[in-house]
C-alpha cells in the first residue's frame, strides 16, 4: 500500500528522473569557461580530438598518474574506447594510450583559441624593473576556467579565472584531479592538469 501510494505521490517525478526532465541544476553549473563543445562528455568513440590547451597524457585517470607525454595546444588525439573517469577520457597521441583530461578535449581545430599575437614592441626609453620573481608555488592557467569551493565540477562556483591567471598553490588539498589555490586573495579549487608553471 504505501509503496503503490508512494508512486502515486512521486511517480511523475520519478519519470522526470528517469526521463532526464529534472531542472534542479544550479545555475553556477551553467556558466562556461571552456568552450560549450569542451564541458561536453566526449561520446564518440574511435574519433578524433583536438586538445584545447596543453595537456598531460597521463597513464591513469588520475592526477597523481605518470605523466606519458605533453599533448600540445590544437594537437590532434585519438579517443578511444572506454568510459570517462575521475574527468579523464581514454585516448592515443603519438600512438601512446593514455589519458587525458576531457574536458580538455574540443571536437575540431577550430574550437581551439589562437594564441595571441605578440604585441609590436617600441624601444624602452629606460630598462623596466625586473618583475618579481615567480614562486615556487605559482602556478598561471592554460585556459579560462572555473575557481570552485571544492573539487568537483558540480562544487559551487566562487569565481572564472581568464588563461594567464596566475595562481599560488595553497597546499590545503588535492583530490579527484583539483588542486587548491589562492587566486588574487580568493580560495578555491582547480583542475590541476589546466593549471602550469609560470614563464
């Protein structure tokens, strides 16, 4: 009895689940920092890829996994067959299986953000002081990407940092491929294989 009184009481909402119709996405999960083709899962299967950024191929599907290889900026990779884990998506670069980050991953060259133009440079009148030098634990990002209040792509989302932000590891914590950090007095956590030393 309760069970059928149950069904009927939540039977249209459990469609909705089953159905997908559910609209209980907090609109923090919306806001994009990596092109819309790149927060997408990669479905396809035996396809080819383009990497947005840099990116460790790595031989887990794990932060703390050897890293194989660097798979630059627009190269092209194999997306083979297997599941996503921990946010890694299987694939081959330069013939080598591993695994990257997918939302790495864009679905053609196009996709990817040029580089910017190095701006032309006037002769100095005076030499510009040296800039401080970088930390030990600072780290700037490869691409746009969301600060969030805990390691997960579902965390809240304190604030979206633009590439070239630089960032100072906190130390605090590093779990399920994110790292914290301090950005600019705000912390936060990050994608770990998005963020790089700086220059």
């Amino acid at each position: 009895m309760f069970i059928r009184l149950a069904y009927r009481s939540f039977g249209p909402v459990l469609r909705g689940i089953a159905l997908g119709a559910v609209l209980l996405v907090p609109a923090f999960a919306l806001v994009p920092a990596l092109p819309v083709a790149a927060q997408q899962a990669t479905p396809c299967v035996d396809c080819v890829l383009y990497a947005y950024t840099d990116l460790n191929l790595r031989k887990g599907p794990a932060i703390d996994a050897v890293v194989l290889a660097r798979v630059p900026k627009a190269a092209a990779v194999r997306r083979t067959t297997g599941a996503e884990v921990n946010g890694y998506a299987p694939v081959t670069y330069a013939g080598i299986p591993g695994w990257v980050v997918a939302l790495g991953l864009v679905a053609s060259p196009a996709e990817v953000e040029p580089d910017a133009a190095p701006a032309p440079t006037a002769a100095p009148a005076a030499p510009a002081p040296a800039p401080p030098a970088a930390s030990a634990n600072q780290r700037v990002t490869l691409a746009p990407l969301n600060l969030r209040a805990g390691p997960s792509p579902d965390a809240a989302l304190v604030g979206m940092l633009p590439a070239g932000t630089v960032v100072t590891l906190t130390g605090a914590g590093a779990e399920g491929g994110y790292v914290t950090v301090d950005a600019n007095g705000t912390p936060g956590w990050l994608l770990a294989d998005l963020i790089g030393p700086v220059a």
